[in-house]
C-alpha cells in the first residue's frame, strides 16, 4: 500500500511546507529589543558610539526573520530583502553621523529609504558587542589557544549602587542638635542619610554619612555652612560605580603555556580563516621568540592597547605611529583588517540568539557581507 504522502499531489506539500515555515513563531519587536538587550545591555557600548534601533517601521511590527551582518551595504541590504528579513542586526551602525535629509543621493541614506518601505527595522549593537563576556572580544581570544583573559578597560555598572555619586560624612557633637540636623537633611530631595556612634579627641558624637547627587551635594553644605563647626568636620567622597566582572573593552590573554609567535600566526590564521595577515616584528624579536602574554581588540584597536604590556598585540588596524611605538618596545603587532577581526563572531552569535529566543524567530546569516579589502 502506498503511504498517505504519496497520495497528496506535489502543490498541496509545497503549500503545506510554506504554511508549516509561515507558522514560525514570530516576536513584537518591542519584546525582540528587550531580549536583546537581556542578552547584552547596551549600556555596555562607548558613549561616542551609535547603538540600539536606527531604524523603525511604523508600529505594530513584528519580526519573523533576523538577518545577521557586520556590514550593512547596498549588496546586503538586496541579500537582506531577498531572504524576507524584517530585521536587521548589524554588528557596525550604518548610521553613525547624523543625517540631514533622506534622499537618494548617498548609499546610506538610500539604505535607510529601502528599510523604511520594506518594512525592516535596523539595529546595531557594536561596542555593546566589544564589552560583553560572550561577545566580540572574548570570541577573538578563544584562537589564542588555552589562557585566562580579563578585559583591558573594564566597564562599570551603569547605576551607582546607592543613591546619589557623592558620599558626605561630618560629626555632630552633644552640643548641637542632633534630630535638627537629621530632619532637615532627610528633607532634602535625592538624599540617603545614616547615622551611627563615634568617638573623637576622646568626646562621643554620632558620625552622619548621607549620600547625594551632585545637585543636592550644593544645598547639603550650604546647611552645613551655617555650623562652622559642622563644617570643618565635613568630608566629601566622589563615588565611582561599581566594575562588572569579564565586561569590557579589549581583552589581555595569558597563554598557559607560551609558543613561539609562528605557531601563534598560523592560530589566528586558522580561527579567523585568513591565509594572510599583517606582522611587525617588535624590536629583537624573531618569529621563534616566546608568547605569553597577547592583548587584542577586535576592529580598530591602537587607543584600547595603546600602553598596556604584552608580547603581541592583535587587531584588526592600527595607525603607522601606533604600530611602530609598539614595535619599539619589543612587541609583536598582528593586523588583520578591520571586521576580519569581527565578522567570525557572527556565526556563534547566530547560535546564541537562537538559544537566548528560544528559536521563536528565524536568523539568518549574511552570505555576501564581506571585509572590503582583499590582497591581490
């Protein structure tokens, strides 16, 4: 007997495997935008940079597709629109200066015009990507082979863990009034006051430590002033907020075990897919000299390892000054051209979307994003 499948002509299993593909889970793109930023806050981004959605439909919108580039072109917004994407992740902003007009008279412009009438929202992540634990950075490290990294330039919480940036602590003394003092600085807006006992030139006070924004800093001693002797008494702490753990900018590799810098080459080669690279040969170094310690910055990375101590530095570009300072002081420099450095990342990350959505969207890949230069 010839199974039910057979039985169904070959246009209704065409149109039942569109229905089945269309049936995908879908996500609002407001949601979408929350998870993301689950997945790695753009708090983490520099601030000169342009982050977050660049481009919205008007609402409601919802994303069936997401389609993953370094770079967004011309070529791989026709690629984007080819695959029915209505979402695009571009790892750098296509918008990064700001736009006068939006005409037809330059590529980005026309890329910003295309979305708009195809309906498809742009979104760029890019040094939010840099700082994250799983992001970018870390990515370019695991070619290293075995080794602990840290970041280079940590990146801090993006809210004080109290309120206010500025800790104040003065005394108070038995001769002054005491509940005067705290209820009138507990009336001041944007101010967390304590207090507890202490002991000075072997008289007992209570020890007041409130912290304030910088706004109020000016009315809490202008209080203070009134009591030359509250006063004098008074200290000021600039507050710093707190470092995340594994978050930042750049990362500095210690190998486990250290190899000469040609095993190190043909590594990066390898994880990178390059058959060819840039090399400054520091000061005294030959290809069989010992690396132990790499710092790398994924894209362009002389102002992250500018001064910081390694036996190689890797990158995708450094200015001629910039590489030359280092090779002076004996460390090896490895370019590989801008997002040649990056575009690697975007297949694990295609992978960890997928986990962190739970598979409700369709993400895609860029086949035609690629780094602008070649060697010929």
């Amino acid at each position: 007997m010839l199974s039910s499948a057979h039985l169904v002509p070959t246009s209704v299993q065409r149109a039942q495997s569109w229905i089945c593909r269309s049936s995908r889970s879908f996500m609002d793109l407001k949601a979408l935008l929350s998870s993301l930023n689950d997945f790695a806050s753009l708090s983490f981004a520099e601030s000169w940079d342009n982050v977050g959605l660049l481009v919205e439909p008007s609402p409601p919108h919802t994303v069936n597709t997401l389609f993953l580039t370094n770079d967004l072109t011309e070529e791989v917004m026709d690629e984007a629109l080819q695959k029915k994407a209505d979402f695009i992740l571009s790892y750098h902003p296509p918008i990064f200066r700001p736009m006068k007009h939006i005409t037809w008279k330059t590529w980005k412009e026309c890329l910003v015009i295309r979305a708009l009438e195809n309906r498809v929202a742009v979104y760029s992540p890019h040094t939010a990507y840099d700082a994250a634990p799983q992001g970018v950075n870390s990515w370019l490290a695991k070619g290293l082979g075995t080794c602990t990294t840290r970041p280079i330039h940590p990146s801090r919480a993006p809210d004080y863990p109290t309120e206010g940036a500025h800790r104040l602590e003065f005394s108070v003394n038995r001769s002054q009034d005491l509940d005067k003092v705290m209820c009138t600085l507990r009336g001041v807006g944007g101010v967390s006051v304590t207090s507890f006992p202490g002991r000075c030139d072997g008289e007992e006070q209570t020890r007041i430590s409130l912290n304030c924004t910088q706004k109020t800093l000016m009315q809490v001693l202008a209080f203070l002033s009134q009591d030359r002797q509250l006063y004098q008494k008074t200290e000021i702490l600039s507050l710093e907020k707190p470092l995340l753990l594994h978050t930042g900018m750049g990362r500095l590799c210690t190998l486990d075990e250290s190899v000469s810098l040609a095993i190190m080459i043909e590594r990066i080669k390898t994880h990178l897919k390059l058959s060819h690279l840039r090399l400054a040969l520091g000061v005294g170094r030959t290809l069989e000299s010992q690396v132990k310690v790499v710092a790398l910055c994924a894209g362009s990375g002389g102002s992250v390892l500018q001064g910081v101590e390694a036996d190689l530095y890797l990158t995708g570009e450094m200015s001629h000054h910039d590489v030359l300072d280092a090779a002076s002081k004996g460390i090896n420099v490895i370019l590989c051209e801008h997002s040649n450095t990056e575009r690697g990342f975007l297949s694990e990350l295609q992978e960890m979307l997928g986990v962190h959505f739970e598979n409700k969207i369709n993400i895609i890949l860029s086949e035609t994003d690629r780094d602008p230069l070649r060697v010929v």
